[in-house]
C-alpha cells in the first residue's frame, strides 16, 4: 500500500497546492466591492477674537476654553437666527445668554450678550449682519 500512496501523493499534492486559491467554483475567490462612506460634514469653523463680536470677542472670549467659546457662539447665532433669547452653558461653571434685537431691513440684528465667569457677569453688544451664504458676520 504504501508504494501506491507516493506516487498518488506526487500527483494529487501539486494540484491541493496550486488550487487553494480558487474555492469550490473554481474561480478566484470574490469579495464585497468596497463603498465609500462619505466623511460627514465639517462643523462651520469658530470665528476667533473681534469676529466672534460682543464681549465673546474680547478678553473675556479669549479666555474661555475652546468647549465654552463654541457653546456660546452657537447660542449667539441661534438666537440671531431666531429672534429669540438663547441661553448656554458651558464647562467650569461658565455660562451666559444673547438677547437680540430686531432686524433691520438690510438683514442685521443688533444684540445684547452677558457671559458669567466666576459668578460675575461680562456684557457686550453687537451687530450680526446674515450674509448670502447664510451665515453671519459681526460687525460691532
């Protein structure tokens, strides 16, 4: 039995090694085509100093961390938006409100904002003027 076995092996083994690829059909093996998933859009960028208008613009905007400064940016575009008092609070017990004005016929809205740092309030005002692409320049 054995004599027989060697030379069935010599002939069988090649093939086991150059089939192993090729699966139960017989072809290459076949895998899902890969889809890109599209990257979700980026968050509009956080203005810094003057252009983020109001006492945000100034030292007391400075130095709020980074989470603090775009909590109160978003507020002050929601309420310029809106027309309507948006109040936010960030980390470290900072916290603050924007109280909007009416809006002009030439698409600006005047506003009051108050930032609370160590329980002591900072006001500003300012100007938002909406630009054709939708967002909103301060002009103050």
């Amino acid at each position: 039995m054995r004599r027989g076995f060697m030379p069935m092996l010599a002939i069988v083994g090649p093939c086991l090694a150059s089939c192993s690829g090729l699966g139960m059909s017989g072809g290459p093996p076949v895998s899902a085509p890969v889809v890109a998933t599209p990257a979700p859009p980026a968050p509009p960028a956080i203005p810094t100093g003057p252009a983020l208008g109001g006492v945000l613009g100034g030292a007391v905007g400075a130095s709020l961390s980074e989470a603090d400064r775009e909590a109160a940016w978003t507020a002050q575009l929601t309420a310029l938006d809106s027309g309507q008092r948006r109040s936010w609070r960030g980390g470290h017990g900072v916290f603050g409100f924007v109280e909007p004005g009416a809006e002009t016929g030439a698409g600006c809205r005047a506003y009051s904002q108050t930032i609370y740092v160590a329980g002591r309030p900072n006001r500003g005002q300012g100007v938002g003027c909406k630009q054709a692409d939708g967002s909103w320049k301060m002009t103050n």
